[in-house]
C-alpha cells in the first residue's frame, strides 16, 4: 500500500499544474483521515456519532455525510458530478488514483 507521501511523490512526476497538485494533496488528506469532519463538545473524537464541522447537526458517518451532503460543500463538490453524475457515496473514498475523478 502506497503512503500519501507516495503518491504525492508520483503526480510530481507527470508535471501537473500547481492547482491539480494542491487538489490531489486535499484528496489524499481526506481519504487518509488526516482531516476531521466531527467532533464531540468541539473536541476531536472518534465517538460513532459526532457533530458536522460545518452545520453542527449530528451523524454516524460524519465524514461521509459532510463530504457528500454538506450544504457547507456545495461548491467543492459540484465538479465532481462530472464524474459521479449519480452523485457521491462511499466509493468516492476508495477511487483508485488512474481514475479521472480522483
């Protein structure tokens, strides 16, 4: 299993624009849990269910449902329907890197 360090390394290669890399950094970081969606009484927590970071309503999967149906995400994930037109699930976490989404 490549590290997120890895991967980062491997796009530097394909001589990407700044802004593609920046946006792949961002992806890795969510997928490797090193960004936190919930938390508890404003604490970080990994309690079942937590409170959303952006509208504070609680859930079981928090990070799923911020990524996914987050008001708060709205224009971060319009332009991902380009390529999940039937909208986002738990699949969104485990794209492979060649995919054109990721």
């Amino acid at each position: 299993m490549k590290t997120a360090s890895t991967h980062l390394k491997d796009r530097l290669g394909l001589n990407l624009p700044w802004n593609v890399l920046l946006s792949q950094r961002a992806v890795i970081q969510v997928r490797r849990d090193y960004v936190v969606f919930g938390h508890v009484n404003g604490k970080k927590s990994k309690a079942r269910v937590q409170e959303c970071i952006l509208c504070q309503k609680r859930y079981s999967n928090v990070k799923l449902r911020t990524v996914n149906a987050c008001a708060g995400l709205l224009d971060v994930r319009r332009p991902c329907f380009v390529y999940f037109p039937q909208g986002l699930d738990s699949t969104i976490f485990d794209i492979h890197p060649s995919h054109p989404g990721y």
